[in-house]
C-alpha cells in the first residue's frame, strides 16, 4: 500500500483579513467611543494600521480586528503587533501589525522535532521550503499527527493541507 501524507503549512487567507479589516473599520466609524478622536484602521502596505488619539483607544481598535479575525476563522497567532504597545507620533498613536506566513527554519525543525519525540513511530516528516511534509504507512498515524500539532503550544498559526 503507498504511503499516505499531508503538509503542514502557516499561510493567512488575504481575502478573509481584508473582510475583517472592512468590518472593523466599519465598526469603528460607528460606534460612539470613537467619535471624535481621530480612530481609524487601515492596510499600509503590507502591515494593518492603526491610529487614534490615545493609547487606550488604539488598543480598543485592535481588540474589535481580533474579534472580527476571530469570527472569520483566521488564527490571531498570524497577526504581529511587535510588542504591542502603541507609539505616540504627533497628537496621535499608532500601533502596526502583519502578517506572519509562511514556516520559518527554525519553526518547522520545532514541528518535526516534535513530530519525532512525540509522535507515532513510523511517522517521518521533511522540510521543503516553508512547509513540512508528513508521510506515513498508516493513516490513522497521521491522525494522530495532527492532533499532537493541534494540542502543542506553539506561537504560530498551523494548517494542514494535501492529505491524502
């Protein structure tokens, strides 16, 4: 019988964070807390930007993106604000945040190590690029792969994708 698998990958659905975006902007334009001070979100390039006149609103601004992400099914794991404190600049506050895709080298050898001490015996996963591929005789094995992985503290977001 062929061997079955299935990649594990780190990738954010562009579509669904620009949705998110437009809802939270929208909120924002309508809610009574941030009349009048200046709050707005936005894209600026590649990162999401956020500003309003006051540190405490700026973080009010990131926490209705998180819940719209949230509703929309995207990892807020993917979602970097630094260090999460808001920069003055001006009269105003701001606090940037991207988006982070894609497996690092560092990450995926933390997923295959795990993979190796905790998994299934027989289980054997390679590197290519940014996502790891996890092979195995047993299907059920692979199962339990991605249970492990679901069940693991780490500090970015995980899909599974191609299994077969």
């Amino acid at each position: 019988m062929a061997d079955s698998s299935f990649d594990i990958v780190s990738k954010v659905d562009r579509q669904e964070v620009d949705n998110a975006l437009n809802q939270a902007a929208k909120e924002i334009q309508q809610r009574y807390d941030f009349k009048n001070v200046g709050a707005s979100i936005s894209w600026s390039g590649d990162a999401i930007l956020m500003v309003a006149n006051s540190a405490e609103r700026v973080l009010a601004i990131l926490d209705v993106l998180q819940g719209k992400l949230i509703k929309r099914g995207v990892s807020l794991k993917a979602l970097d604000t630094g260090d999460g404190e808001p920069k003055p600049s001006g009269k105003e506050y701001r606090l940037s945040a991207t988006l982070k895709e894609g497996l690092s080298g560092e990450n995926a050898k933390k997923i295959t190590k795990l993979v190796r001490d905790e998994g299934p015996k027989g289980v054997k996963t390679q590197i290519t690029g940014d996502e790891v591929r996890v092979t195995s005789k047993s299907r059920d094995d692979l199962q339990a792969v991605i249970t492990l992985l679901k069940g693991a503290d780490l500090d970015f977001a995980l899909q599974f994708t191609n299994y077969r």
